[in-house]
C-alpha cells in the first residue's frame, strides 16, 4: 500500500503542487490536497497550517508543501508541534532528511527547482525510511526541544 501524501501550496507553488498531484496521482500514490486552489496571492503560512493539520489529523503519512522558495513554508511549518519539516532542492537532502531526521513535511521552492528535478526529490523523499538506532534519540532531543517550549 503506497503512502497518502497530503499537498499544500501557496500562489507561486500552486503550479508545482499541482505538477506533482498528476505525479503522485499516476504513480499509485493516494493524494489529500489542502489548497490553494489558484495563482490568486495568498499566505504560505495558512496553506503550511492546513497541510501540516491534515498530516497530523492522520489523513495523510507525509505532506508536501510548496512556495517559491520553500523557505517559508519550511519555517511556518517546523512552528507547528509534530512536524519536522524540511526544505530541499536536491536528492541527496531528501534521502537523508528521511533517513536521518524523520522529516514528516518535504517543503519544495517552484522558483528554485523545476517540476522534474522536484518529482525526483519528491520520489526519494516518499521512498525513503527512517533508519531509527542512533537517529531515533537524536530526533527525540529535537522533539524534546519542542516539548520545553512555553505556549
Ligand atoms: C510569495 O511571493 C513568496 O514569498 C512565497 O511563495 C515563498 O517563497 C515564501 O517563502
């Protein structure tokens, strides 16, 4: 059973988000799109919100989120307890993002990296499993640091 990717864009990311759903779509993977739903301008933050909330709702296994830079969407995500987002514009990062840091949240610029260098860091992103042991404690001391902050 593939893994269902939860997709979140603003405006300048909504042509990639979409770019990836056909992606997604025809390579069997089960798609939960959280908006935006034009290139009318909207604000990251509250498409990183509402594609993290779904992640964490348990709609979905891992969530893609797309800007223009991926920056953004990278910062207002990693706000929100549970995520460990990541932004990458290469293959090697997103293999060991997963590998090593358990990134839950693959955040992807669209005027960085075009839709098939992104497919294939999203393709390695999806693919890849967390390799535990010595990783494990040190993603806990980043989930730890979470823990102490103060709401
Ligand atoms: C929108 O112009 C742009 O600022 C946004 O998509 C993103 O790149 C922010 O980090």
């Amino acid at each position: 059973m593939k893994k269902t990717i939860v997709l979140a864009s603003d405006h300048a990311g909504y042509p990639l988000k979409e770019a990836l759903k056909a992606q997604l779509t025809t390579a069997g993977f089960p798609v939960v799109d959280a908006g935006t739903d034009s290139t009318v301008s909207c604000d990251y933050p509250v498409y990183a919100e509402a594609g993290c909330r779904k992640l964490l709702d348990g709609e979905g296994d891992l969530c893609i989120l797309c800007c223009g830079t991926g920056i953004g969407m990278s910062m207002a995500a990693n706000k929100i307890r549970g995520i460990r987002a990541a932004c990458c514009s290469d293959t090697y990062s997103a293999r060991y993002t997963r590998l090593h840091n358990d990134a839950n949240v693959l955040c992807l610029g669209a005027r960085v990296v075009g839709e098939g260098l992104a497919w294939e860091i999203a393709e390695t992103f999806l693919t890849t499993e967390f390799e535990g042991g010595k990783h494990a404690r040190r993603v806990g001391l980043i989930m730890d640091l979470e823990a102490r902050q103060q709401d």
